[in-house]
C-alpha cells in the first residue's frame, strides 16, 4: 500500500508543532494565511521531513514553490520517497 505522505506530512507538522491537526490540511499555505512558518521553523522543519522519510533534500528543492502548502511539498517528497523504493 502506497504511503499517503501529504497525510505523513501533516500529522508530524501537529505532532511537531503541536497543533490540532483539523485545525488545518493538504492546502493549507505554510507561510503567509496560513501556519505563518518562519524561516527558522522552515529549517526545523525539512529536518524533521528529511529524518522522518529517510531523504535528503537537494539545494534545488529549497524554492518558494516547493513549500506553498503540504500538497507542494509532499509532491516533493514524493520523488524521494519513490526513488528510494525503486532502488
């Protein structure tokens, strides 16, 4: 069974951050109207994603699109995540 890593995604933020998980979903934004991340919880927070998926991010990856919402940013996970089980 596929792994759902949106859902990953969001549950360790509310684990992490403790925030009530239906306070928010897939779309809602990281930054501005939305969870209001700074770029220290930004930083905190690819760390966490890269240990909790066993990934590490490229330098590439560390664009404004890429973190708009969860949806983006699983979208990016999800390459990792896919390579590294067809390795």
């Amino acid at each position: 069974m596929a792994r759902n890593i949106v859902d990953e995604l969001v549950a360790l933020v509310a684990r992490e951050l403790k925030i009530d998980p239906e306070s928010f979903g897939p779309e809602t934004p990281l930054f501005e109207n939305g969870l209001e991340l700074d770029s220290f919880a930004v930083v905190d927070l690819v760390t966490r994603v890269e240990t909790h998926f066993g990934i590490q991010l490229s330098d590439a990856d560390f664009r404004p699109e890429n973190f708009t919402d969860f949806k983006t940013l699983g979208g990016v996970v999800e390459g990792y995540v896919a390579d590294k089980s067809d390795a």
